[in-house]
C-alpha cells in the first residue's frame, strides 16, 4: 500500500576524517568532525580548538564564534575531552593551518577533567609516556609513531605479495627452541602450586595439555623452512617471546619479526632480497607518512629525512666478517668491547662500519660458525658460515639471516656436535632427507625498522604496549 505520508527523517551529515579535510575543494563547504581536543585558547568574543581524530599529525583548527555559544557550553572543551562539531570549511586566515573550520554546531561526547587528564600539558617525556602507555596514543608523537608502524606492516605484506611469496602463520606455542636463542616463556596448564611429579623429583610433563615442556616461540624460522621446502618461496610475520631480563633500550620481551624463508636462494639472493625489501619499506614510509616522519624529524631527530634517504639512495657495502675485522682492528679507535676474530661483533663495531668507515649501509657474511646457528651452511674452509647481517646506522644489525645448511649429513654433525637433542629435531631433518633442495632466509625485527624509520632511540616507544621485566600493566 501506498504510503502518501511519509515521515521525513534527518540525515546526519557524513564524517570527514581530518586527513581527508585539508583538500582545497572542501573549502565553503559544509562539514561534520569529530576527535579529541588538543588546546583551546581565545577571549570572550571567540574561541579556538585544536581538534585532533588520529588520522593525521596536523590539528584541525575549530572557530567558536561566542555570539553564537555560550560560555556554558564550551566550559567543558578541555584537552582531552572529545567532540562533535558541524560547520563551514574556509581559509584560515592564521599562521600554522590552510583552513579552519566555523562552527555551527557543537556536541560534548566525553569530558576530561583538566585537574587528573594526565596529559593535560604539553612536552611530557617520554619516560612519562611509558608510564601512561594507555592515553600515550593520544599524543602527536605516539599518533605519527602508530601510523607510520601501520604503514610499515601494510608495506610489508605488499613487498611480499607483489613477489609471489606466501604468507604463512607459523605456531606461537611450540616444543623447539630454535637455535638457542634465549631464555623462553613456559606455557603450561599444570598446577603451579601442586605439580605433578615423577619418580625422580622432576615435573611430569606427561600430564600437561601437549604432554611435553612447551613454550611461547622465539622464532618461526624452523617452520618457515618446512613451509619454503613446500610452497618454494614464504614469509613470517608474528609476534615472538624472549624471557630474558633485559631492561636495555634495544630489548623487549615481546616483539614482532618477518622471517622469509625461500627455496632455490643461495646466500647472493638472500642479500639481493633483504636490501630490496628494506628499501622498499622505507620508501613507502617517506612516501605515504611523510607528514608523521617531518614531525618527529623536527622533534627527536634532525637528520631523520637525509638519514632515510641515505640508505635510499646508496648501495649496501657487502665484505666479509674477516674483512670487517680487520678494518676495526686496523681503525686506531678504542672500542668498550675488544675485537678480534672469533668474536661476535657488537653494536659499537657495527655501527662503526656504516658510519665512519664506510658511510653506506654494510652487508657482512661469512662468520665464525662458532658463533653462529647450526642451520647455518657451512663454508668450505671448515670456520665460516655463509651467514649475512645487514648494518644499518644509529641501529647496527637491523637483519640477520644465511643460507642454510641443505646436507643431512653435515647438518646432522653439527646437531650432535652442539648436543641439540635429536627428538625435538627430526621434523627439521626430514626437510634434508626428503627432497633437500639449496635455500636461504632472514630475519627482520619489526620494531627495529619501526625504531630507524622514526628516529626513536628507545624500542619501547615503537610498540603501542610494551612488555619487559615488570612491565605487563596494559
């Protein structure tokens, strides 16, 4: 049946995101904005709120004309209340905007009382900020921090898509810990407070939900290879654990890697890959977050631009471990660690390599198999590795990766040589004993390209919640 009445119902007008706003052909229209209030200043004929909704570093400047708003109805506007407001988008005729907006409407979503808003004043450190990691979101610096962490995973995804690699999720609980590297969360359902035992005084594992000792993943290497030896060419990208108790600023507790794993590659095309791929991240960076990145440049670090488009513009340097230990050796300069051949290089060495020597980005190969994985090939001189770390300035190693060791039979020594228990390894080996092909793969700590890209000095400031020793709050 016909409706000859029907009842008109209002339509709110559609949000714009501030992102979306600074376009010139909104200007003289009519818009809809809603965030959270970073400043609000005046006198007693107008008001000015800068408006922030998280989808960009740049505020949107709003006008409240007081012949049109009372007093009353501003007096909750506070830093870091949140509003509505509908009005007209003209040119600004202020310093520090293009265009302001002049408000028509207002509505109080949330208010913020100005004496315990922890975040009520500007210039805050940021080790206050790690203590407010819940509100830190909200700052201009953690907002440019999160967005260019979201590009950068988006970036990352799409280098590999575009080449033909298959994602693959590997387990977060898992019975290996892949080589030795470091201290691992215990996962169990046991009774902490009565555990069963054994005969011998030791924890029945037997009666634990896998039957075995389990724990949160260091690394989803191992299982990337099963996945590379099937599907040719994969990559990783989760969160992993390390129980070590480290309060430094380049250590966390919980982090993210991106692990590919290719089959076919030898170590030549695992350098080509990983140069490829840290290049590409950073260009989609400066190219879609350039606005974030100009904002923490001016703030933390002046350099951050020219240091971004260095690595850019510059072929990767590429010498071996021995080479690079002569240089140092040869250097004249004192090191707080010795160096020697043998040893593992630390940051300091590392970073001497790509800023002083050199001035470019190094690619080093061919360790002391003493001090690297038991996956790694070995060389034909019995003491190398063909493994490659990729030195980055201000950050040191920033990938570490190799080609593995495809020969059982090599592989098998090496295992029982490090005393890596044979019934936690067979899976692995079956790789080797089945159709055992050449392959390589890398690994890149994703809060370590999120810690270049930005300029921050301190790795708890590139993860939205970090969690080291003490520290599991939010």
């Amino acid at each position: 049946m016909r409706d000859d009445n029907p009842i008109d119902i209002p339509v709110e007008m559609k949000r714009t995101k501030i992102s979306e706003i600074f376009e010139p052909s909104l200007i003289g229209s009519e818009v809809s904005v809603k965030g959270w209030v970073r400043t609000r200043r005046g006198n007693k004929n107008v008001q000015f709120v800068a408006l922030n909704d998280g989808s960009t570093v740049r505020n949107l400047q709003i006008v409240f004309d007081l012949s049109k708003f009372s007093e009353d109805s501003l007096r909750a506007v506070t830093t870091g209340s949140s509003i509505h407001v509908t009005g007209r988008l003209v040119e600004s005729m202020g310093k520090g905007q293009s265009c302001e907006v002049q408000a028509e409407t207002l509505e109080l979503y949330g208010t913020a009382d100005p004496e315990s808003y922890p975040l009520q004043k500007k210039g805050h450190t940021l080790e206050f900020l790690r203590e407010k990691a819940h509100l830190r979101p909200r700052t201009a610096t953690f907002g440019s921090i999160l967005r260019i962490r979201s590009a950068l995973a988006f970036a990352i995804h799409k280098f590999f898509q575009e080449k033909g690699f298959f994602y693959l999720n590997t387990p977060l609980i898992t019975a290996s810990d892949c080589e030795g590297a470091g201290a691992m969360f215990q996962v169990t359902t046991l009774p902490l407070n009565n555990l069963p035992k054994t005969e011998d005084g030791a924890v029945d594992y037997s009666k634990d939900f896998f039957g075995k000792p389990t724990a949160l993943t260091v690394s989803g290497q191992l299982e990337g290879e099963l996945g590379a030896t099937a599907l040719g060419e994969i990559y990783t990208f989760g969160p992993t654990f390390r129980a070590e108790n480290s309060n430094t600023p380049r250590h966390l507790s919980e982090f993210w890697m991106i692990e590919p794993e290719m089959a076919f590659y030898d170590i030549t095309d695992n350098m080509d890959l990983a140069e490829e791929f840290v290049k590409y991240c950073i260009s989609y960076a400066l190219e879609n977050c350039r606005h974030d990145i100009e904002f923490l440049a001016e703030h933390f670090d002046k350099e951050l631009v020219e240091r971004l488009e260095f690595v850019l513009h510059n072929d990767f340097v590429r010498l071996t471990y021995t080479e690079g230990v002569e240089i140092l050796k040869a250097s004249g300069k004192k090191f707080e660690f010795p160096v020697d051949w043998g040893t593992d290089l630390q940051s300091e060495h590392e970073r001497y390599l790509v800023e002083e020597h050199f001035k470019k980005p190094v690619i080093l190969t061919d360790y002391p198999r003493e001090i690297k994985a038991f996956y790694m090939k070995q060389n034909e001189d019995g003491r190398t590795v063909r493994a490659m770390d990729v030195l980055f300035p201000k950050i040191g190693e920033i990938i570490g990766g190799s080609e593995r060791e495809a020969d059982y039979d090599k592989l098998l020594a090496r295992i029982e040589e490090l005393g890596i228990p044979m019934k936690d390894m067979w899976w692995y080996l079956d790789t080797r004993r089945f159709g055992t092909v050449p392959h390589s793969g890398f690994g890149l700590g994703f809060e370590r390209l999120v810690l270049f890209v930005t300029g921050m000095t301190n790795i708890r400031d590139v993860i939205p919640f970090p969690r080291t020793p003490n520290n599991a709050e939010f």
